[in-house]
C-alpha cells in the first residue's frame, strides 16, 4: 500500500512552515509523496534536503489541477476532515483496498472535495492541526508501522535513554 | 491520567502558527493544558476563541522557569526527541505512573532537558513535526481514546459521511 498525500489550498506565506511540516510528516510516517495545489519551492529544497542526509525517495510534486488529480488517483481517496467519520470507524474499510491518497485541506476547501473522496474522515471532531490530524491518521493506517520504515540514510539516530547519537556514513 | 504540555525553545515569530498547532492538538487529543517557555498572547487568544465555541477547560500558561517547572512537576517527565527511545518501547513504562509532562522542544533544546526527563521518547528517528510527534504520543498514550474525549462545549461536529453538520445550543 503507497500512501500519497494531497494538499489543497494552502496560502504560502501564512502556512509556510506548515506545508514544511506536513512534508516531512508524512515522509517520517510512512507515505511515498506529497502533492501540493500550486508550486511550492521552499518545501521541495527542505525535503530534498533531508532526502540527501537520511534517506528515502519521498517526493514533492505540484499539480495545477487538484480535481483531475483526484479523480484520475487509482485508489482509495481520503479527505481528511473534522467534519467526516471518525477514523477508527472507517480505517477498517480503507485497508486493503490498494493505494491510499490523502487529501489535507487548508483553511478553505472547496465543497466539491467531500463529493469527490471516497471516505470524508475526522481526526477527532475538534479543530485541530492537519499535520496532528495527517499524523494520526498514518500511524492507524499502517497500525504503528509506518514509524519502522527503513530510509537507508547516510544519517541515522541510535536512540539513547539520554542524549543524542547520530551514526554517519559514506 | 493528566497529561500537560510543556513547550521549550519557540521563536514568536516564526512559530506562531506551529504554536498554535501545538496547543490545539494537545486539548484535541486530550492534553488538560499546555504551558510556554515565554508568553504568546496570541496563542492563548486563539485556544480561548476555541475553548468558548466547542468547550472543555484545555488551559494556555506560560513561566519563565522551565527548570523548576519541570523539577517540580509531579508525575512522569517524557521529553519528545528524535534522539530517544522509541514510543512503542517506552509507553509500557510510562502508562500507569500517574500524569504525564509531554515536553517538546524547539529548534534547540538545552542538553539538561535530555537529564532532567525521565525519558526521552522518539516518535521516529527522522526529522519532522513536533506538533507530528506529539499527536501521534497522545494517541498511543492514551491508546485512542484521547479523540473520544467529550468536550461538551456549545458547538459540536455530527460526523458525515459527505459534507458538514454542526450543532449549536445554547
């Protein structure tokens, strides 16, 4: 199951560093790629940056047509919302069914998204973060496993009880 | 169980909006408060907004101490680093112990808090998210049921399968 993630409607320089963040969120739980609604360089030089040190092929692209994008997705098409079903409800159904496209609105999303998902899914019925909300929804969906993939990084931590250890490799 | 929040290191600026994030992921899933390592009015401006339309006591504070405040606090110290030992590892130890301080840095945290933790938990080796690593802590800590809180405030989701319902009373 490749998980890619969609993100619509995001305002560059309010959200700068959220995009940053769902980037490297969804890279660090486990999904292949991240979409964004218009081109966003600031994000791409980041997550390059972190590909070369630690490791892995995730990918940042841009699409300037978000809803042909969804509709061509091959898949199962997740909006994640406050407004949908709880996630523990419908995780069930979503796996399984073959690729994973994760759709993560910003402060407006067009009404079109709800139609266009296969399954319209809250983290919780509270506003919250759509990078808590990404998050969670990756940890259930790959059941705690997205955190173990391997990225075969020049980089890598050996987890300490105290203090930082980091191995590096040529 | 309580669980508290306490953010070490943030720059007002540049992490206003991730501050944000940090404090309305920890009250949606089910932190009773979050405490700042300097004031941001603007943070606690926003949790008030939210506290008032969708309910729960979820508390902003901020102390110029963050030494003693960690010394003093009674219950388990967990510090969020990608330096430490795995969640799924650790989160045996922790639950059971009473409350919880969920401490997560920012850019730089001072190498006393790796000493002054009782543990220092991972959420991954990879660089990402603080408001990532945190959502993801709660929901494990809590094992899910962190979203299931009841905040019994006067807004409240009715969740869809498409499009949107709130109920509002009085």
């Amino acid at each position: 199951m490749k998980v890619t993630v969609l993100r619509l409607g995001h305002r560059l320089t309010r959200d700068a560093r959220i995009n940053t963040h769902l980037a490297l969120t969804a890279r660090a739980l486990g999904a292949s790629g991240i979409v964004y609604d218009s081109s966003c360089p600031d994000v791409e030089e980041s997550v390059q940056r972190v590909n070369a040190s630690w490791g892995g092929g995730f990918s940042v692209e841009s699409t300037r047509g978000w809803r042909r994008f969804i509709q061509d997705f091959k898949g199962v098409k997740v909006h994640l919302t406050m407004y949908g079903l709880p996630v523990a409800d419908v995780l069930p159904a979503i796996r399984g069914q073959g690729d994973v496209l994760a759709i993560v609105g910003g402060a407006k999303v067009p009404p079109e998204v709800y139609q266009l998902a296969d399954y319209n899914v809250q983290v919780g019925g509270q506003p919250h973060s759509e990078v808590a909300a990404l998050a969670v929804f990756l940890d259930r969906l790959f059941e705690g496993e997205g955190l173990e993939k391997e990225f075969g990084g020049r980089m890598r931590v050996v987890p300490q009880a105290k203090g930082k250890k980091v191995v590096e490799s040529n």
